[in-house]
C-alpha cells in the first residue's frame, strides 16, 4: 500500500471485506444443505469470536487487521439465520411480533458502539472485546437452538 492515501487503503478494506461477506454468505448457504442452520450459525460465530480475540491478542498489524476482515465472512449468515431461528414455528400474529422485535433489537448497534468507543479510550484494541462477546453470545443461541432441533 505504499503511496497509497489512507482514503485509498480503507476503500480497499472495504470492497475486499463485500467480497468476504459474499462468500461467507454462499459457503454458509451450502453449509445449510447439509447441516442445521442453528448449528451453521453457531460454528461461523466461534470462528467470529475467535477472530476477534485474535485481534485483539495481536493489538494491531496486518495479522489482526486479516482477523477483523475475516469476521465479515462469519458475520454473513448471522442476520438471516437468527431471524429464521427466531420466528420458526410461530402462528401469524406471534410471527409477526416475533419479527418486529427481532428487527427492533438491532438498537443493539446503536448502544454498543458507544460503549466500544468507551473501552477504547483505554486501549484501542479493547473495543474488540465488545464484539467478542456479542458473538459467542450467539453461537451460545445457536448451539441451544440446534440442541432443540431447530431448523
């Protein structure tokens, strides 16, 4: 990347963390053929909460930086998988309600940051452990749903 502007460098991050996100999504897609998506969910949130604490084990260079972009392939399928988990099996008018709370605890993503800010006054890479822990909290919830034979 040398010569190359930090505008240039992080739209570069960028396009290639899409390119990840995509194939997460078709790797996790297939996955699903053959496996439980309550248990696809859980095994790509390890892997995120691994990610995760790697960089922050790492405290920053171009290893931790592969870690943070390989958490866009495990968060691919996350989104869609919890909501289908979430409302399986539920009558109309509780599947209704079910969907609009799911959709509504994405104000998660506006008090977490905050607090990820928060923890990084400290040192920068302690902001990771905010999503470290969101995810193994998911593959928690993805592990319990595949014990119940969801999906």
């Amino acid at each position: 990347f040398e010569g190359k502007s930090a505008r240039q460098i992080a739209g570069f991050h960028a396009s290639f963390a899409m390119v990840l996100f995509l194939l997460g999504r078709l790797v996790g897609s297939l996955l699903m053929r053959r496996m439980r998506a309550a248990l696809v969910l859980a095994l790509f949130s390890v892997a995120a909460t691994a990610l995760a604490m790697l960089a922050w084990s790492l405290g920053g260079g171009v290893a931790a930086v592969a870690a943070v972009m390989g958490i866009y392939f495990c968060q691919s399928i996350m989104f869609p998988t919890i909501f289908a988990l979430a409302t399986e099996g539920l009558a109309p008018e509780e599947g209704k309600l079910a969907s609009g709370l799911v959709v509504m605890a994405i104000v998660g993503g506006a008090i977490l940051p905050p607090l990820a800010g928060w923890l990084s006054h400290a040192e920068f890479r302690h902001m990771l452990l905010i999503p470290a822990f969101c995810f193994a909290f998911v593959a928690y919830y993805g592990r319990s749903r595949a014990r119940q034979g969801a999906l």
